[in-house]
C-alpha cells in the first residue's frame, strides 16, 4: 500500500511515479506537491523492474524523474512509460541537467524539466501537463473513433458495391436468359403462326407483333448488356472494355479509341469492376459533357501497377468546384468513381482546364501472383 493510501493527505489527489535514488529529493518532490495544493499518492520506482511493476499496478498522473540514477536513468525511464502510456505526463527533475541535455530529453518525448534546486514552477508545471495529457488523450480518442467510422463506412460502401454488382449480373441474366428467350419463342411461334394463317388480316397482325416482339427483345438484350456485359465475367476487362466502345460509338459521333495490350492478366473481380465501371463513367462524361472529337482509352501495364488512362479533346471542367457540387449530392459519377478505386486499393487522378480536355489516370497495384509474371 502506498503512503497515501494509508494517510490520505488534503488537497487535489495526484497519482505520482517517482523515479528517483535519493530519499531526501523524494520528501522535497512530496512537499513542493503539497505546497501546490495536491494531495499526492505515489510509488517509488529506483530500477526498470521497479518502474514496469509501478506503471502495472494502477492508474498514474504524472511520472517525475531524475535524470542519471545508479542503476537506470531518466531517458531509459522516459522510453518505458512512453510505450506504456504515450500520453503520461513525464517531467524530468534534475539536480545537473545543462541545457543540451534538457534539450535532448525533451526531443526524446519529456514534456518538462526542472532543476531540483528550484522546485516552485513544480505545480504549475503538473497542472500544466495533467491538462495537456487530458487533451493528448481525448484526441487520440477521437481519431481512433474517426478511424473505426471510416473503416465501418469503407465496408459499408464495399459491400453496397458488391450487391450493387451482384444485382446488376442477375438482372442482365435474368433478362437475357429468361425473358430473352420467351420473347424469342413469342417472335418464332408468331412468326410461324402468320406463315400458316390462311385469313391474310390475321398474318398482318401476326407480323406486325412478332416484329414488335423482336424490338423488345432487342431492347432486352441491350438492357441486359448495359447493365453488366457478360464479356466482364467470362473474357476479362479489355474485351468488356471492347464492347464498351462499339456499344458507344456512332456515326458522326466522337471517335472512340481503345489501346489495350492483347494479353491482360486477370485482375481479380474488385479491381477488373473498378476499371470497368471507371472507364465506362469516363467515357460517358466525355460523351455528355465534353463536346469532345475523340475520347481515348488506355490500357498498360507498368511494372506493379495496372493503368487506365481515359482521354478526351473536349472543353474541360473545373474539377475541384465539380467535387464540391458533388458533395452536395447533385452527381454521383465522379464520386463513385473515386470510391470504387479507393476500395479496389488504387488511386485516381482527375487532370483538366477549360478549354483543355480532360485526362483520368487510374493507378491500381497488380495482384501479387501477376507481378511474378509480368
Ligand atoms: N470529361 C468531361 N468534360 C467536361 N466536363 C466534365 C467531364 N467529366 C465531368 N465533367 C463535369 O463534371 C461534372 C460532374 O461529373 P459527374 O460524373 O460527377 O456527374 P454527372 O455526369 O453530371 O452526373 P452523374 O454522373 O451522376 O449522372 C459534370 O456535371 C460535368 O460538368
Ligand atoms: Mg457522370
């Protein structure tokens, strides 16, 4: 039990490790305390083994220590609260300290130094850091809370994109596997049926709705692609990226160019997605916004990363004032880019000026057993 435990003295309680040799300097720490108006409790610590056995047995305020002692010393002290608790309080009281040590102390992490000779500013400076170490802590606090938001809301976000994904390849199939094929059986049996009518009204109208069957159908199987082309699933990105730019190219229409390598290592469902869903956001931005000539689409490899690079000729836009209108929820194409990349374990880049086009540059790291290969 400690001394106080045992004799509560007056005054604001202070929970003190003193780390010191001589039992004289010990009684004028406890005084200048008391004279400063707390009530101190404290354990005695002259070794390493003593200090650690203190620092378990309870909860402390504030460390004061000497700086040289016969068989420790205060920076060796100074390191072993430091990984205990990085915010206790740690004052170095000395009776020689010159002022490149005391320097050198408090680059090593002491928050104050006092000459034992004059303890006055003792008080002051415990108030001084018991307030400090108060607030050291109640950042840290907030930035491990910030940190578990973040990551709770990253695999929130993962998630939402993997159902989203999910649901789309359903969708696409159910449309093209189910209702694709009875529209094709209504098409057939129409088509049949007008051939073997006799009444020439009734294959008019036979005609007429197996050829509106055959627009749906068509309309299906566009609807189905759109929402996710199976070539992402079976053939990989750059033929995914292929069919992307026929489905978007037209007659008069900006040229669309896609330079991709003709062997592209798997990348592995999360990243192969990102890219796929970037350059297809890219590229529709290009054709909506930018009034461009040409959009270009590259695909490299570049030692352990994997590029996207989507061009265009068109206007430009102010990028930092369009990620500011984005916040307010107005548009979601830039931000879902972004976070798809940031989720895959890339980086985007968003280059442009008015007036100058626009580049967007995805950087995303290979799988490990792809950087053996490349
Ligand atoms: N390639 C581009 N050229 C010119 N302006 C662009 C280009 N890409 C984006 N922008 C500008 O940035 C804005 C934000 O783009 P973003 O893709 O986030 O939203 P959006 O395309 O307007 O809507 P959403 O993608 O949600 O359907 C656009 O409204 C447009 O003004
Ligand atoms: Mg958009």
């Amino acid at each position: 039990m400690t001394e106080a435990a045992k004799h509560p003295p007056a005054g604001r309680p202070l929970r003190a490790i003193i780390v010191e040799d001589t039992p004289d300097d010990i009684a004028l720490l406890l005084l200048a305390l008391r004279r400063a108006g707390y009530a101190t409790d404290h354990a005695h610590a002259q070794t390493a083994e003593e200090l650690d056995a203190a620092l378990r047995t309870g909860q402390w305020d504030v460390v004061l220590a000497d700086y040289s002692l016969p068989d420790f010393s205060g920076l060796l002290a100074l390191a072993q609260v430091g990984a205990y608790d990085p915010d206790m309080p740690f004052i170095i009281v000395s009776g020689n300290i010159g002022e490149d040590v005391a320097v050198a102390a408090m680059k090593a992490g002491a928050h104050d130094y006092l000459i034992k000779g004059n303890l006055t500013r003792l008080g002051a400076a415990v108030e001084r850091e018991l307030r400090e170490a108060e607030m050291r802590r109640a950042r840290r606090r907030d930035e491990e809370a910030l940190r578990h938001a973040r990551l709770r809301l990253q695999a929130l976000s993962n998630r939402m994109l993997e159902m989203q994904e999910a649901e789309r390849r359903h969708i696409a199939r159910e449309l093209h596997d189910e209702i694709g094929q009875s529209l094709t059986a209504i098409k057939l049996n129409l088509e049949a049926l007008a051939l073997r009518s006799a009444d020439e009204a009734a294959r008019r109208l036979a005609d007429e709705i197996a050829g509106v069957a055959g627009e749906v159908l068509e309309q299906v199987r566009r609807l189905s692609l759109d929402l996710r082309p199976p070539q992402l699933d079976d053939l990989g990105l750059s033929a995914a990226l292929h069919w992307l730019v026929k489905r978007h190219t037209r007659e008069g229409g900006p040229a669309i160019v896609l330079e991709a390598p003709q062997e592209l290592p798997r990348l592995g469902a999360q990243a192969e997605t990102a890219c796929f869903r970037v350059a297809q956001e890219a590229l529709t931005n290009a054709l909506r916004h930018a009034g461009a000539t040409q959009v270009r689409i590259e695909l490299k490899l570049e030692e352990d990363m994997f590029c996207l690079d989507v061009g265009d000729d068109g206007r430009g836009f102010d990028v930092a004032a369009a990620r500011a209108r984005a916040l307010l929820g107005t548009s979601l194409g830039l931000v879902g880019m972004n976070e798809r990349v940031a989720l895959a374990g890339g980086e985007m880049g968003i280059a442009s000026h008015a007036g100058s086009g626009t580049r967007l540059s995805v950087r995303l790291p290979l799988p490990v057993a792809e950087l053996k290969a490349v």
